[in-house]
C-alpha cells in the first residue's frame, strides 16, 4: 500500500520540522510495508522567492491530486521580512488562505490536552489543572472576516479600511455537523462560541447550530460568548470538550488554548474537507526568529503527522503508536527549549525527532 502525500516545508521553522515528521511517518508505517511518495511543493515565502506568487496552480493541483497535505509553517518576520511589502494578496498567508479555500478545507480540528508530564510548562495555577484538560477546537476555516472583501479607501480625506464579515446557514450548518460529529465521538459536549450579543452573523451562527443540535440528543450543548470563552480557557479549561467556532475566533481561542498546554509548540492542527483529505499542520506559526537553529519544538507537526495518518489514511494504530511514542519521550524528560523545565533533558529539534520515532 503506498499513499500519495505534497508536501510543504514551508518557511522559518518550516522545512526543521516538517523533516522531522516525515522521519516519524516512515517509522511508523514501515513496519506494515506502506510506503509514502512524497511531492514537495512551494507555498508561502518561499513560492513567493521562487515564483512571484505565494501559490502557483501547479501547488494547488498537486495538492488536489494528492492523498493529503503535510505542511510545515509559513510567513516570515512582520515588520522587517520584505513578503510584507507586497500587497496583500501577494503576502505568504494569502497562499495559505488560497490554499485552504481552493481544497475546500473548511473544517480545522485543533486539539488542546494537557499532557500530564507537562503540567510543569503550563502557566496555569496547578489548582486549575489538577484534573488535566483535553478540549478539541472545530474552527470554521474558510468562511468569515477572512474571506470576505477587505478594502481601504480614501473617503474626505481620510483613510478607511473595511473587511466584510460573511456567513451563509450551508457554511454554518456543515461545520456545526462536524463538532457534533467530533463530540459523539469524545467526551458528548458542544460549546458553541459566538458574539450573538453584538453579531447578526453569531445570530445567525446560534439559529443553526441550535437546528444541528436537536440531531445530537446525546450531546450537552451550550452557547457561550467568545470573550467569556476567552476567560474560561484560563479560570477552568477542563469544562470544554468541543469548542465550536467561526474562523477568527477559532484563530484566536487556538493560540489561547495551545498555550495553555504548556507551548504553542504542542498543537496539531487537520484541516479537512468532506470526506478523507486533509491538510496537516502545526497551529503555530514560522518562528522566522529561531529558524534554522535547530531548537524549534517539532511535536505539533508530528502529532499533525499523526492525525493525517489516523483521519486521512485509517492508519489508527501507527497513529496510536506515534502519539504513544511522543508521551513517553516527555515521560522520559526529553525537551525542547519551549517546554524545557528543572530536571529535564534539552534536546534540539532533529534529537527530539529521532528519539520519537526510536520509541516507534
Ligand atoms: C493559523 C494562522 C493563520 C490563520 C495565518 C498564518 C493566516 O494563524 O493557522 O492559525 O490566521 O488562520
Ligand atoms: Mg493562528
């Protein structure tokens, strides 16, 4: 058995750690004789140097053609990178947005667990999280202030800029669908996020979340506001199961949630479509700052490695066996800088791949 995966390193921290995920995937599929064919493409800075473009046709379709997508992390430093003289929409994360727009990849599952062996990194009081948490973020991802018209105009004189927030029932119901779908499959809990006191869009998004709902008798469902949201992740993060959010609050509640796991460092990220295909990728950023130091923490996009294996390819138990390896290296003390505590072994980025696929 062989699956086709495109692949894209990336920039920053990029190309580190996606080497390391695929050093991890090998191990873990080896042992039943499946083979991955790996097709590099450019996206983002680097298919910007290359091409002029942050995403050519030629990265979409072979995108589209392949099983799934293994993705590093793209963009580089804001204020000095010169992609961020571009326009807009000649800018890294414009390719990446193209991308997810032009796979239809609508649904990102970000999962949020604190690892017991990392209680230690976490910036909460161990009195919030003595229990532990494990919450799953279903974000909308190809819908919302990210997609719709943004402009600048000059009106008497002055500059004004705009960026149209859009939602249609069909784009709400399929990824509310989608988190409730996840939570029969969890711990049977929805917390649906949205800013209904102030949005005709989060009106909307409660009408038809509330319609999904009546499907799922089994599953404790509620509203909450995304600032309240905001506020509970840190004051009792334990209470979530499935967050159900639009896109940009989904973008921010996921850095919130993943710090609060110990280090953005920690968080996988699937970006999905209807049915296998997917796009895995860490949910934290290029890291333009410790790139190529080999110091990056490449957990997050080998457990985005793991999902795609589970969620792309049905491999449950290699899946299993890459998420039980990583535990045991934290069990062991092995860190990476990010979540480097007293008493713990550091490690660099390609160590700590080698030592997560030894324990394959
Ligand atoms: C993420 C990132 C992207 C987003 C950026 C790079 C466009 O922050 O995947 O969370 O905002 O979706
Ligand atoms: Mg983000």
């Amino acid at each position: 058995m062989s699956f086709n995966v495109a692949v894209i390193k990336g920039d920053g921290i990029g190309p580190e750690i996606v080497v390391e995920a695929m050093k991890v995937i090998d191990k873990a599929v080896a042992k039943k004789g499946i083979t991955m064919n790996y097709t590099q493409v450019l996206m983002g800075g680097a298919s910007i140097d290359e091409h002029g473009v942050p995403l050519t046709d030629e990265t979409l379709e072979i995108c589209k053609n392949s099983d799934a997508v293994l993705m590093g992390s793209i963009g580089g430093n804001t204020t000095t990178s010169p992609w961020y003289q571009l326009p807009a929409n000649l800018r890294p994360e414009a390719g990446l947005l193209a991308l997810r727009k032009g796979l239809n990849l609508y649904a990102n599952l970000r999962p949020a667990y604190l690892y017991e062996e990392l209680k230690s990194a976490c910036p909460l009081k161990p009195s919030i999280i003595e229990n532990g948490f494990d919450m799953l973020i279903m974000r909308e991802l190809t819908g919302g202030i990210y997609f719709g018209e943004h402009r600048t105009d000059v009106e008497d004189g002055i500059r004004v800029a705009r960026d149209f927030l859009t939602y249609d029932e069909n784009e709400i119901r399929r990824i509310a669908i989608k988190g409730f779908d996840a939570a029969m499959k969890r711990g049977k809990k929805v917390t649906s996020v949205d800013k209904a006191n102030v949005l005709d869009s989060s009106r909307l998004w409660r009408k038809v979340v509330e319609d999904v709902a009546k499907d799922y008798p089994e599953v404790t469902f509620e509203h909450m506001l995304v600032d309240n949201c905001a506020m509970q992740i840190v004051y009792n993060p334990a209470q979530f199961d499935v967050l159900l959010t639009e896109n940009m609050f989904g973008d921010i509640l996921s850095d919130e949630a993943s710090m609060v796991t110990g280090s953005l460092g920690m968080l996988s990220s699937a970006s999905m479509s209807d049915g296998k295909f997917g796009l895995y990728e860490p949910s934290h950023g290029s890291a333009p700052d410790i790139a190529g130091q080999n110091i990056a923490n490449p957990i997050a996009t080998i457990l985005s490695a793991a999902m795609m294996l589970r969620y792309s390819f049905d491999l449950d138990e290699e899946a299993d066996a890459i998420e039980a390896a990583v535990k045991q290296v934290l069990a062991e003390g092995y860190r990476t800088v990010d979540i480097m505590s007293e008493g713990c072994t550091k490690v660099g980025t390609s160590e700590m791949g080698d030592l997560i696929a030894a324990r394959i």
